[in-house]
C-alpha cells in the first residue's frame, strides 16, 4: 500500500505520517523534502521539485518490491499527481492520497514547534490560492485544524 499525504507546509504532514507509520506494521516514511536536503546544492525550483518526485518514487519503489508499505508526504499539484500516477500505476499496490486541508487561519499560526518564516507563510497563501488543499484529483480531504495528531491518525485509519 501506499499512501501518499499531501498538504501545504505546516499543515501536518511530517507529524501525521510519522505518526501513521507507527500504527501501520511493515511501513517506511519517505520524506520528500529530506531527499531534496540530501543534495545540498539543490535549490527548490520547478526542475529539482521534478528530481525529488522521481527520487521518491524510485525509492518507494524498493520498498514496495521488499513487501513495505510506504507512507510519502509532500505537497502535490495536479501535474505532479498525474507524473506521479503514471510512475506508480505499474504496481500491484493500492495508491491513497490523503490531503490535510486545515483552514487557512490555523495552518498560518506556529503549531507545534514549528516557527513559520516569511517564504513559508507566502507559500502556505500560494498553495491555498492555487487549490492545493483541495485537490482535482481523488484524494481524502481531512479539515485537521481542531484534531489533535492522533484524532487525524485515527481518522485516516478508517479510510484504510
């Protein structure tokens, strides 16, 4: 199985899948901005946002093929959705995608220990503009803005 949690920044991702790769046995999280940190000289642009999908893939791909359920969470456009379905639909598994959508106000206030910068909090108004957090293609909307992590865990559960 994979599940692919998709958001804008500070909406929950990281924490949320962590979190889930507890509650699902066998699974492995793929950060997609960790594999983005992992070549430093990489700036975030159009054309490195491509390289770090296909670096996912490719590494969801392995654990896939050693019987993982893998858990992705990064924020997903619907031209990078349609890439990622072409790269993915190969495989037996079940694809989920899970947007974490919490309103606009609670996503822009610091949450948990995270302090949002002026880049991120331009971001977050971009992503919400251009309708990332509720997406065109098939996806759960989840409105986390009151739950608490494990009440999403919980609820995305469910949806399995």
């Amino acid at each position: 199985m994979i599940i692919w949690i998709n958001g804008t920044i500070n909406s929950g991702k990281t924490t949320i899948s962590k979190l889930l790769a507890c509650k699902i046995s066998n699974t492995a999280h793929i950060e997609v901005d960790k594999l983005r940190e992992f070549i430093e000289f990489m700036p975030l642009s159009d054309e490195v946002i491509e390289i770090s999908l296909e670096n996912a893939v490719s590494v969801a791909r392995n654990f896939i093929a050693k019987d993982f359920n893998v858990i992705i969470s990064y924020p997903l456009s619907m031209n990078n959705y349609d890439k990622i379905i072409e790269e993915l639909v190969t495989l037996d598994d079940k694809i989920i995608f899970i947007t974490l959508s919490p309103r606009i106000e609670a996503v822009l206030e610091n949450r948990g220990s995270r302090e949002l910068n002026t880049w991120e909090t331009e971001r977050i108004k971009h992503h919400y503009s251009t309708g990332l957090n509720t997406p065109k293609f098939p996806s759960i909307i989840i409105d986390n803005s009151d739950q608490t992590p494990e009440e999403t865990v919980a609820e995305i559960l469910k949806h399995l």
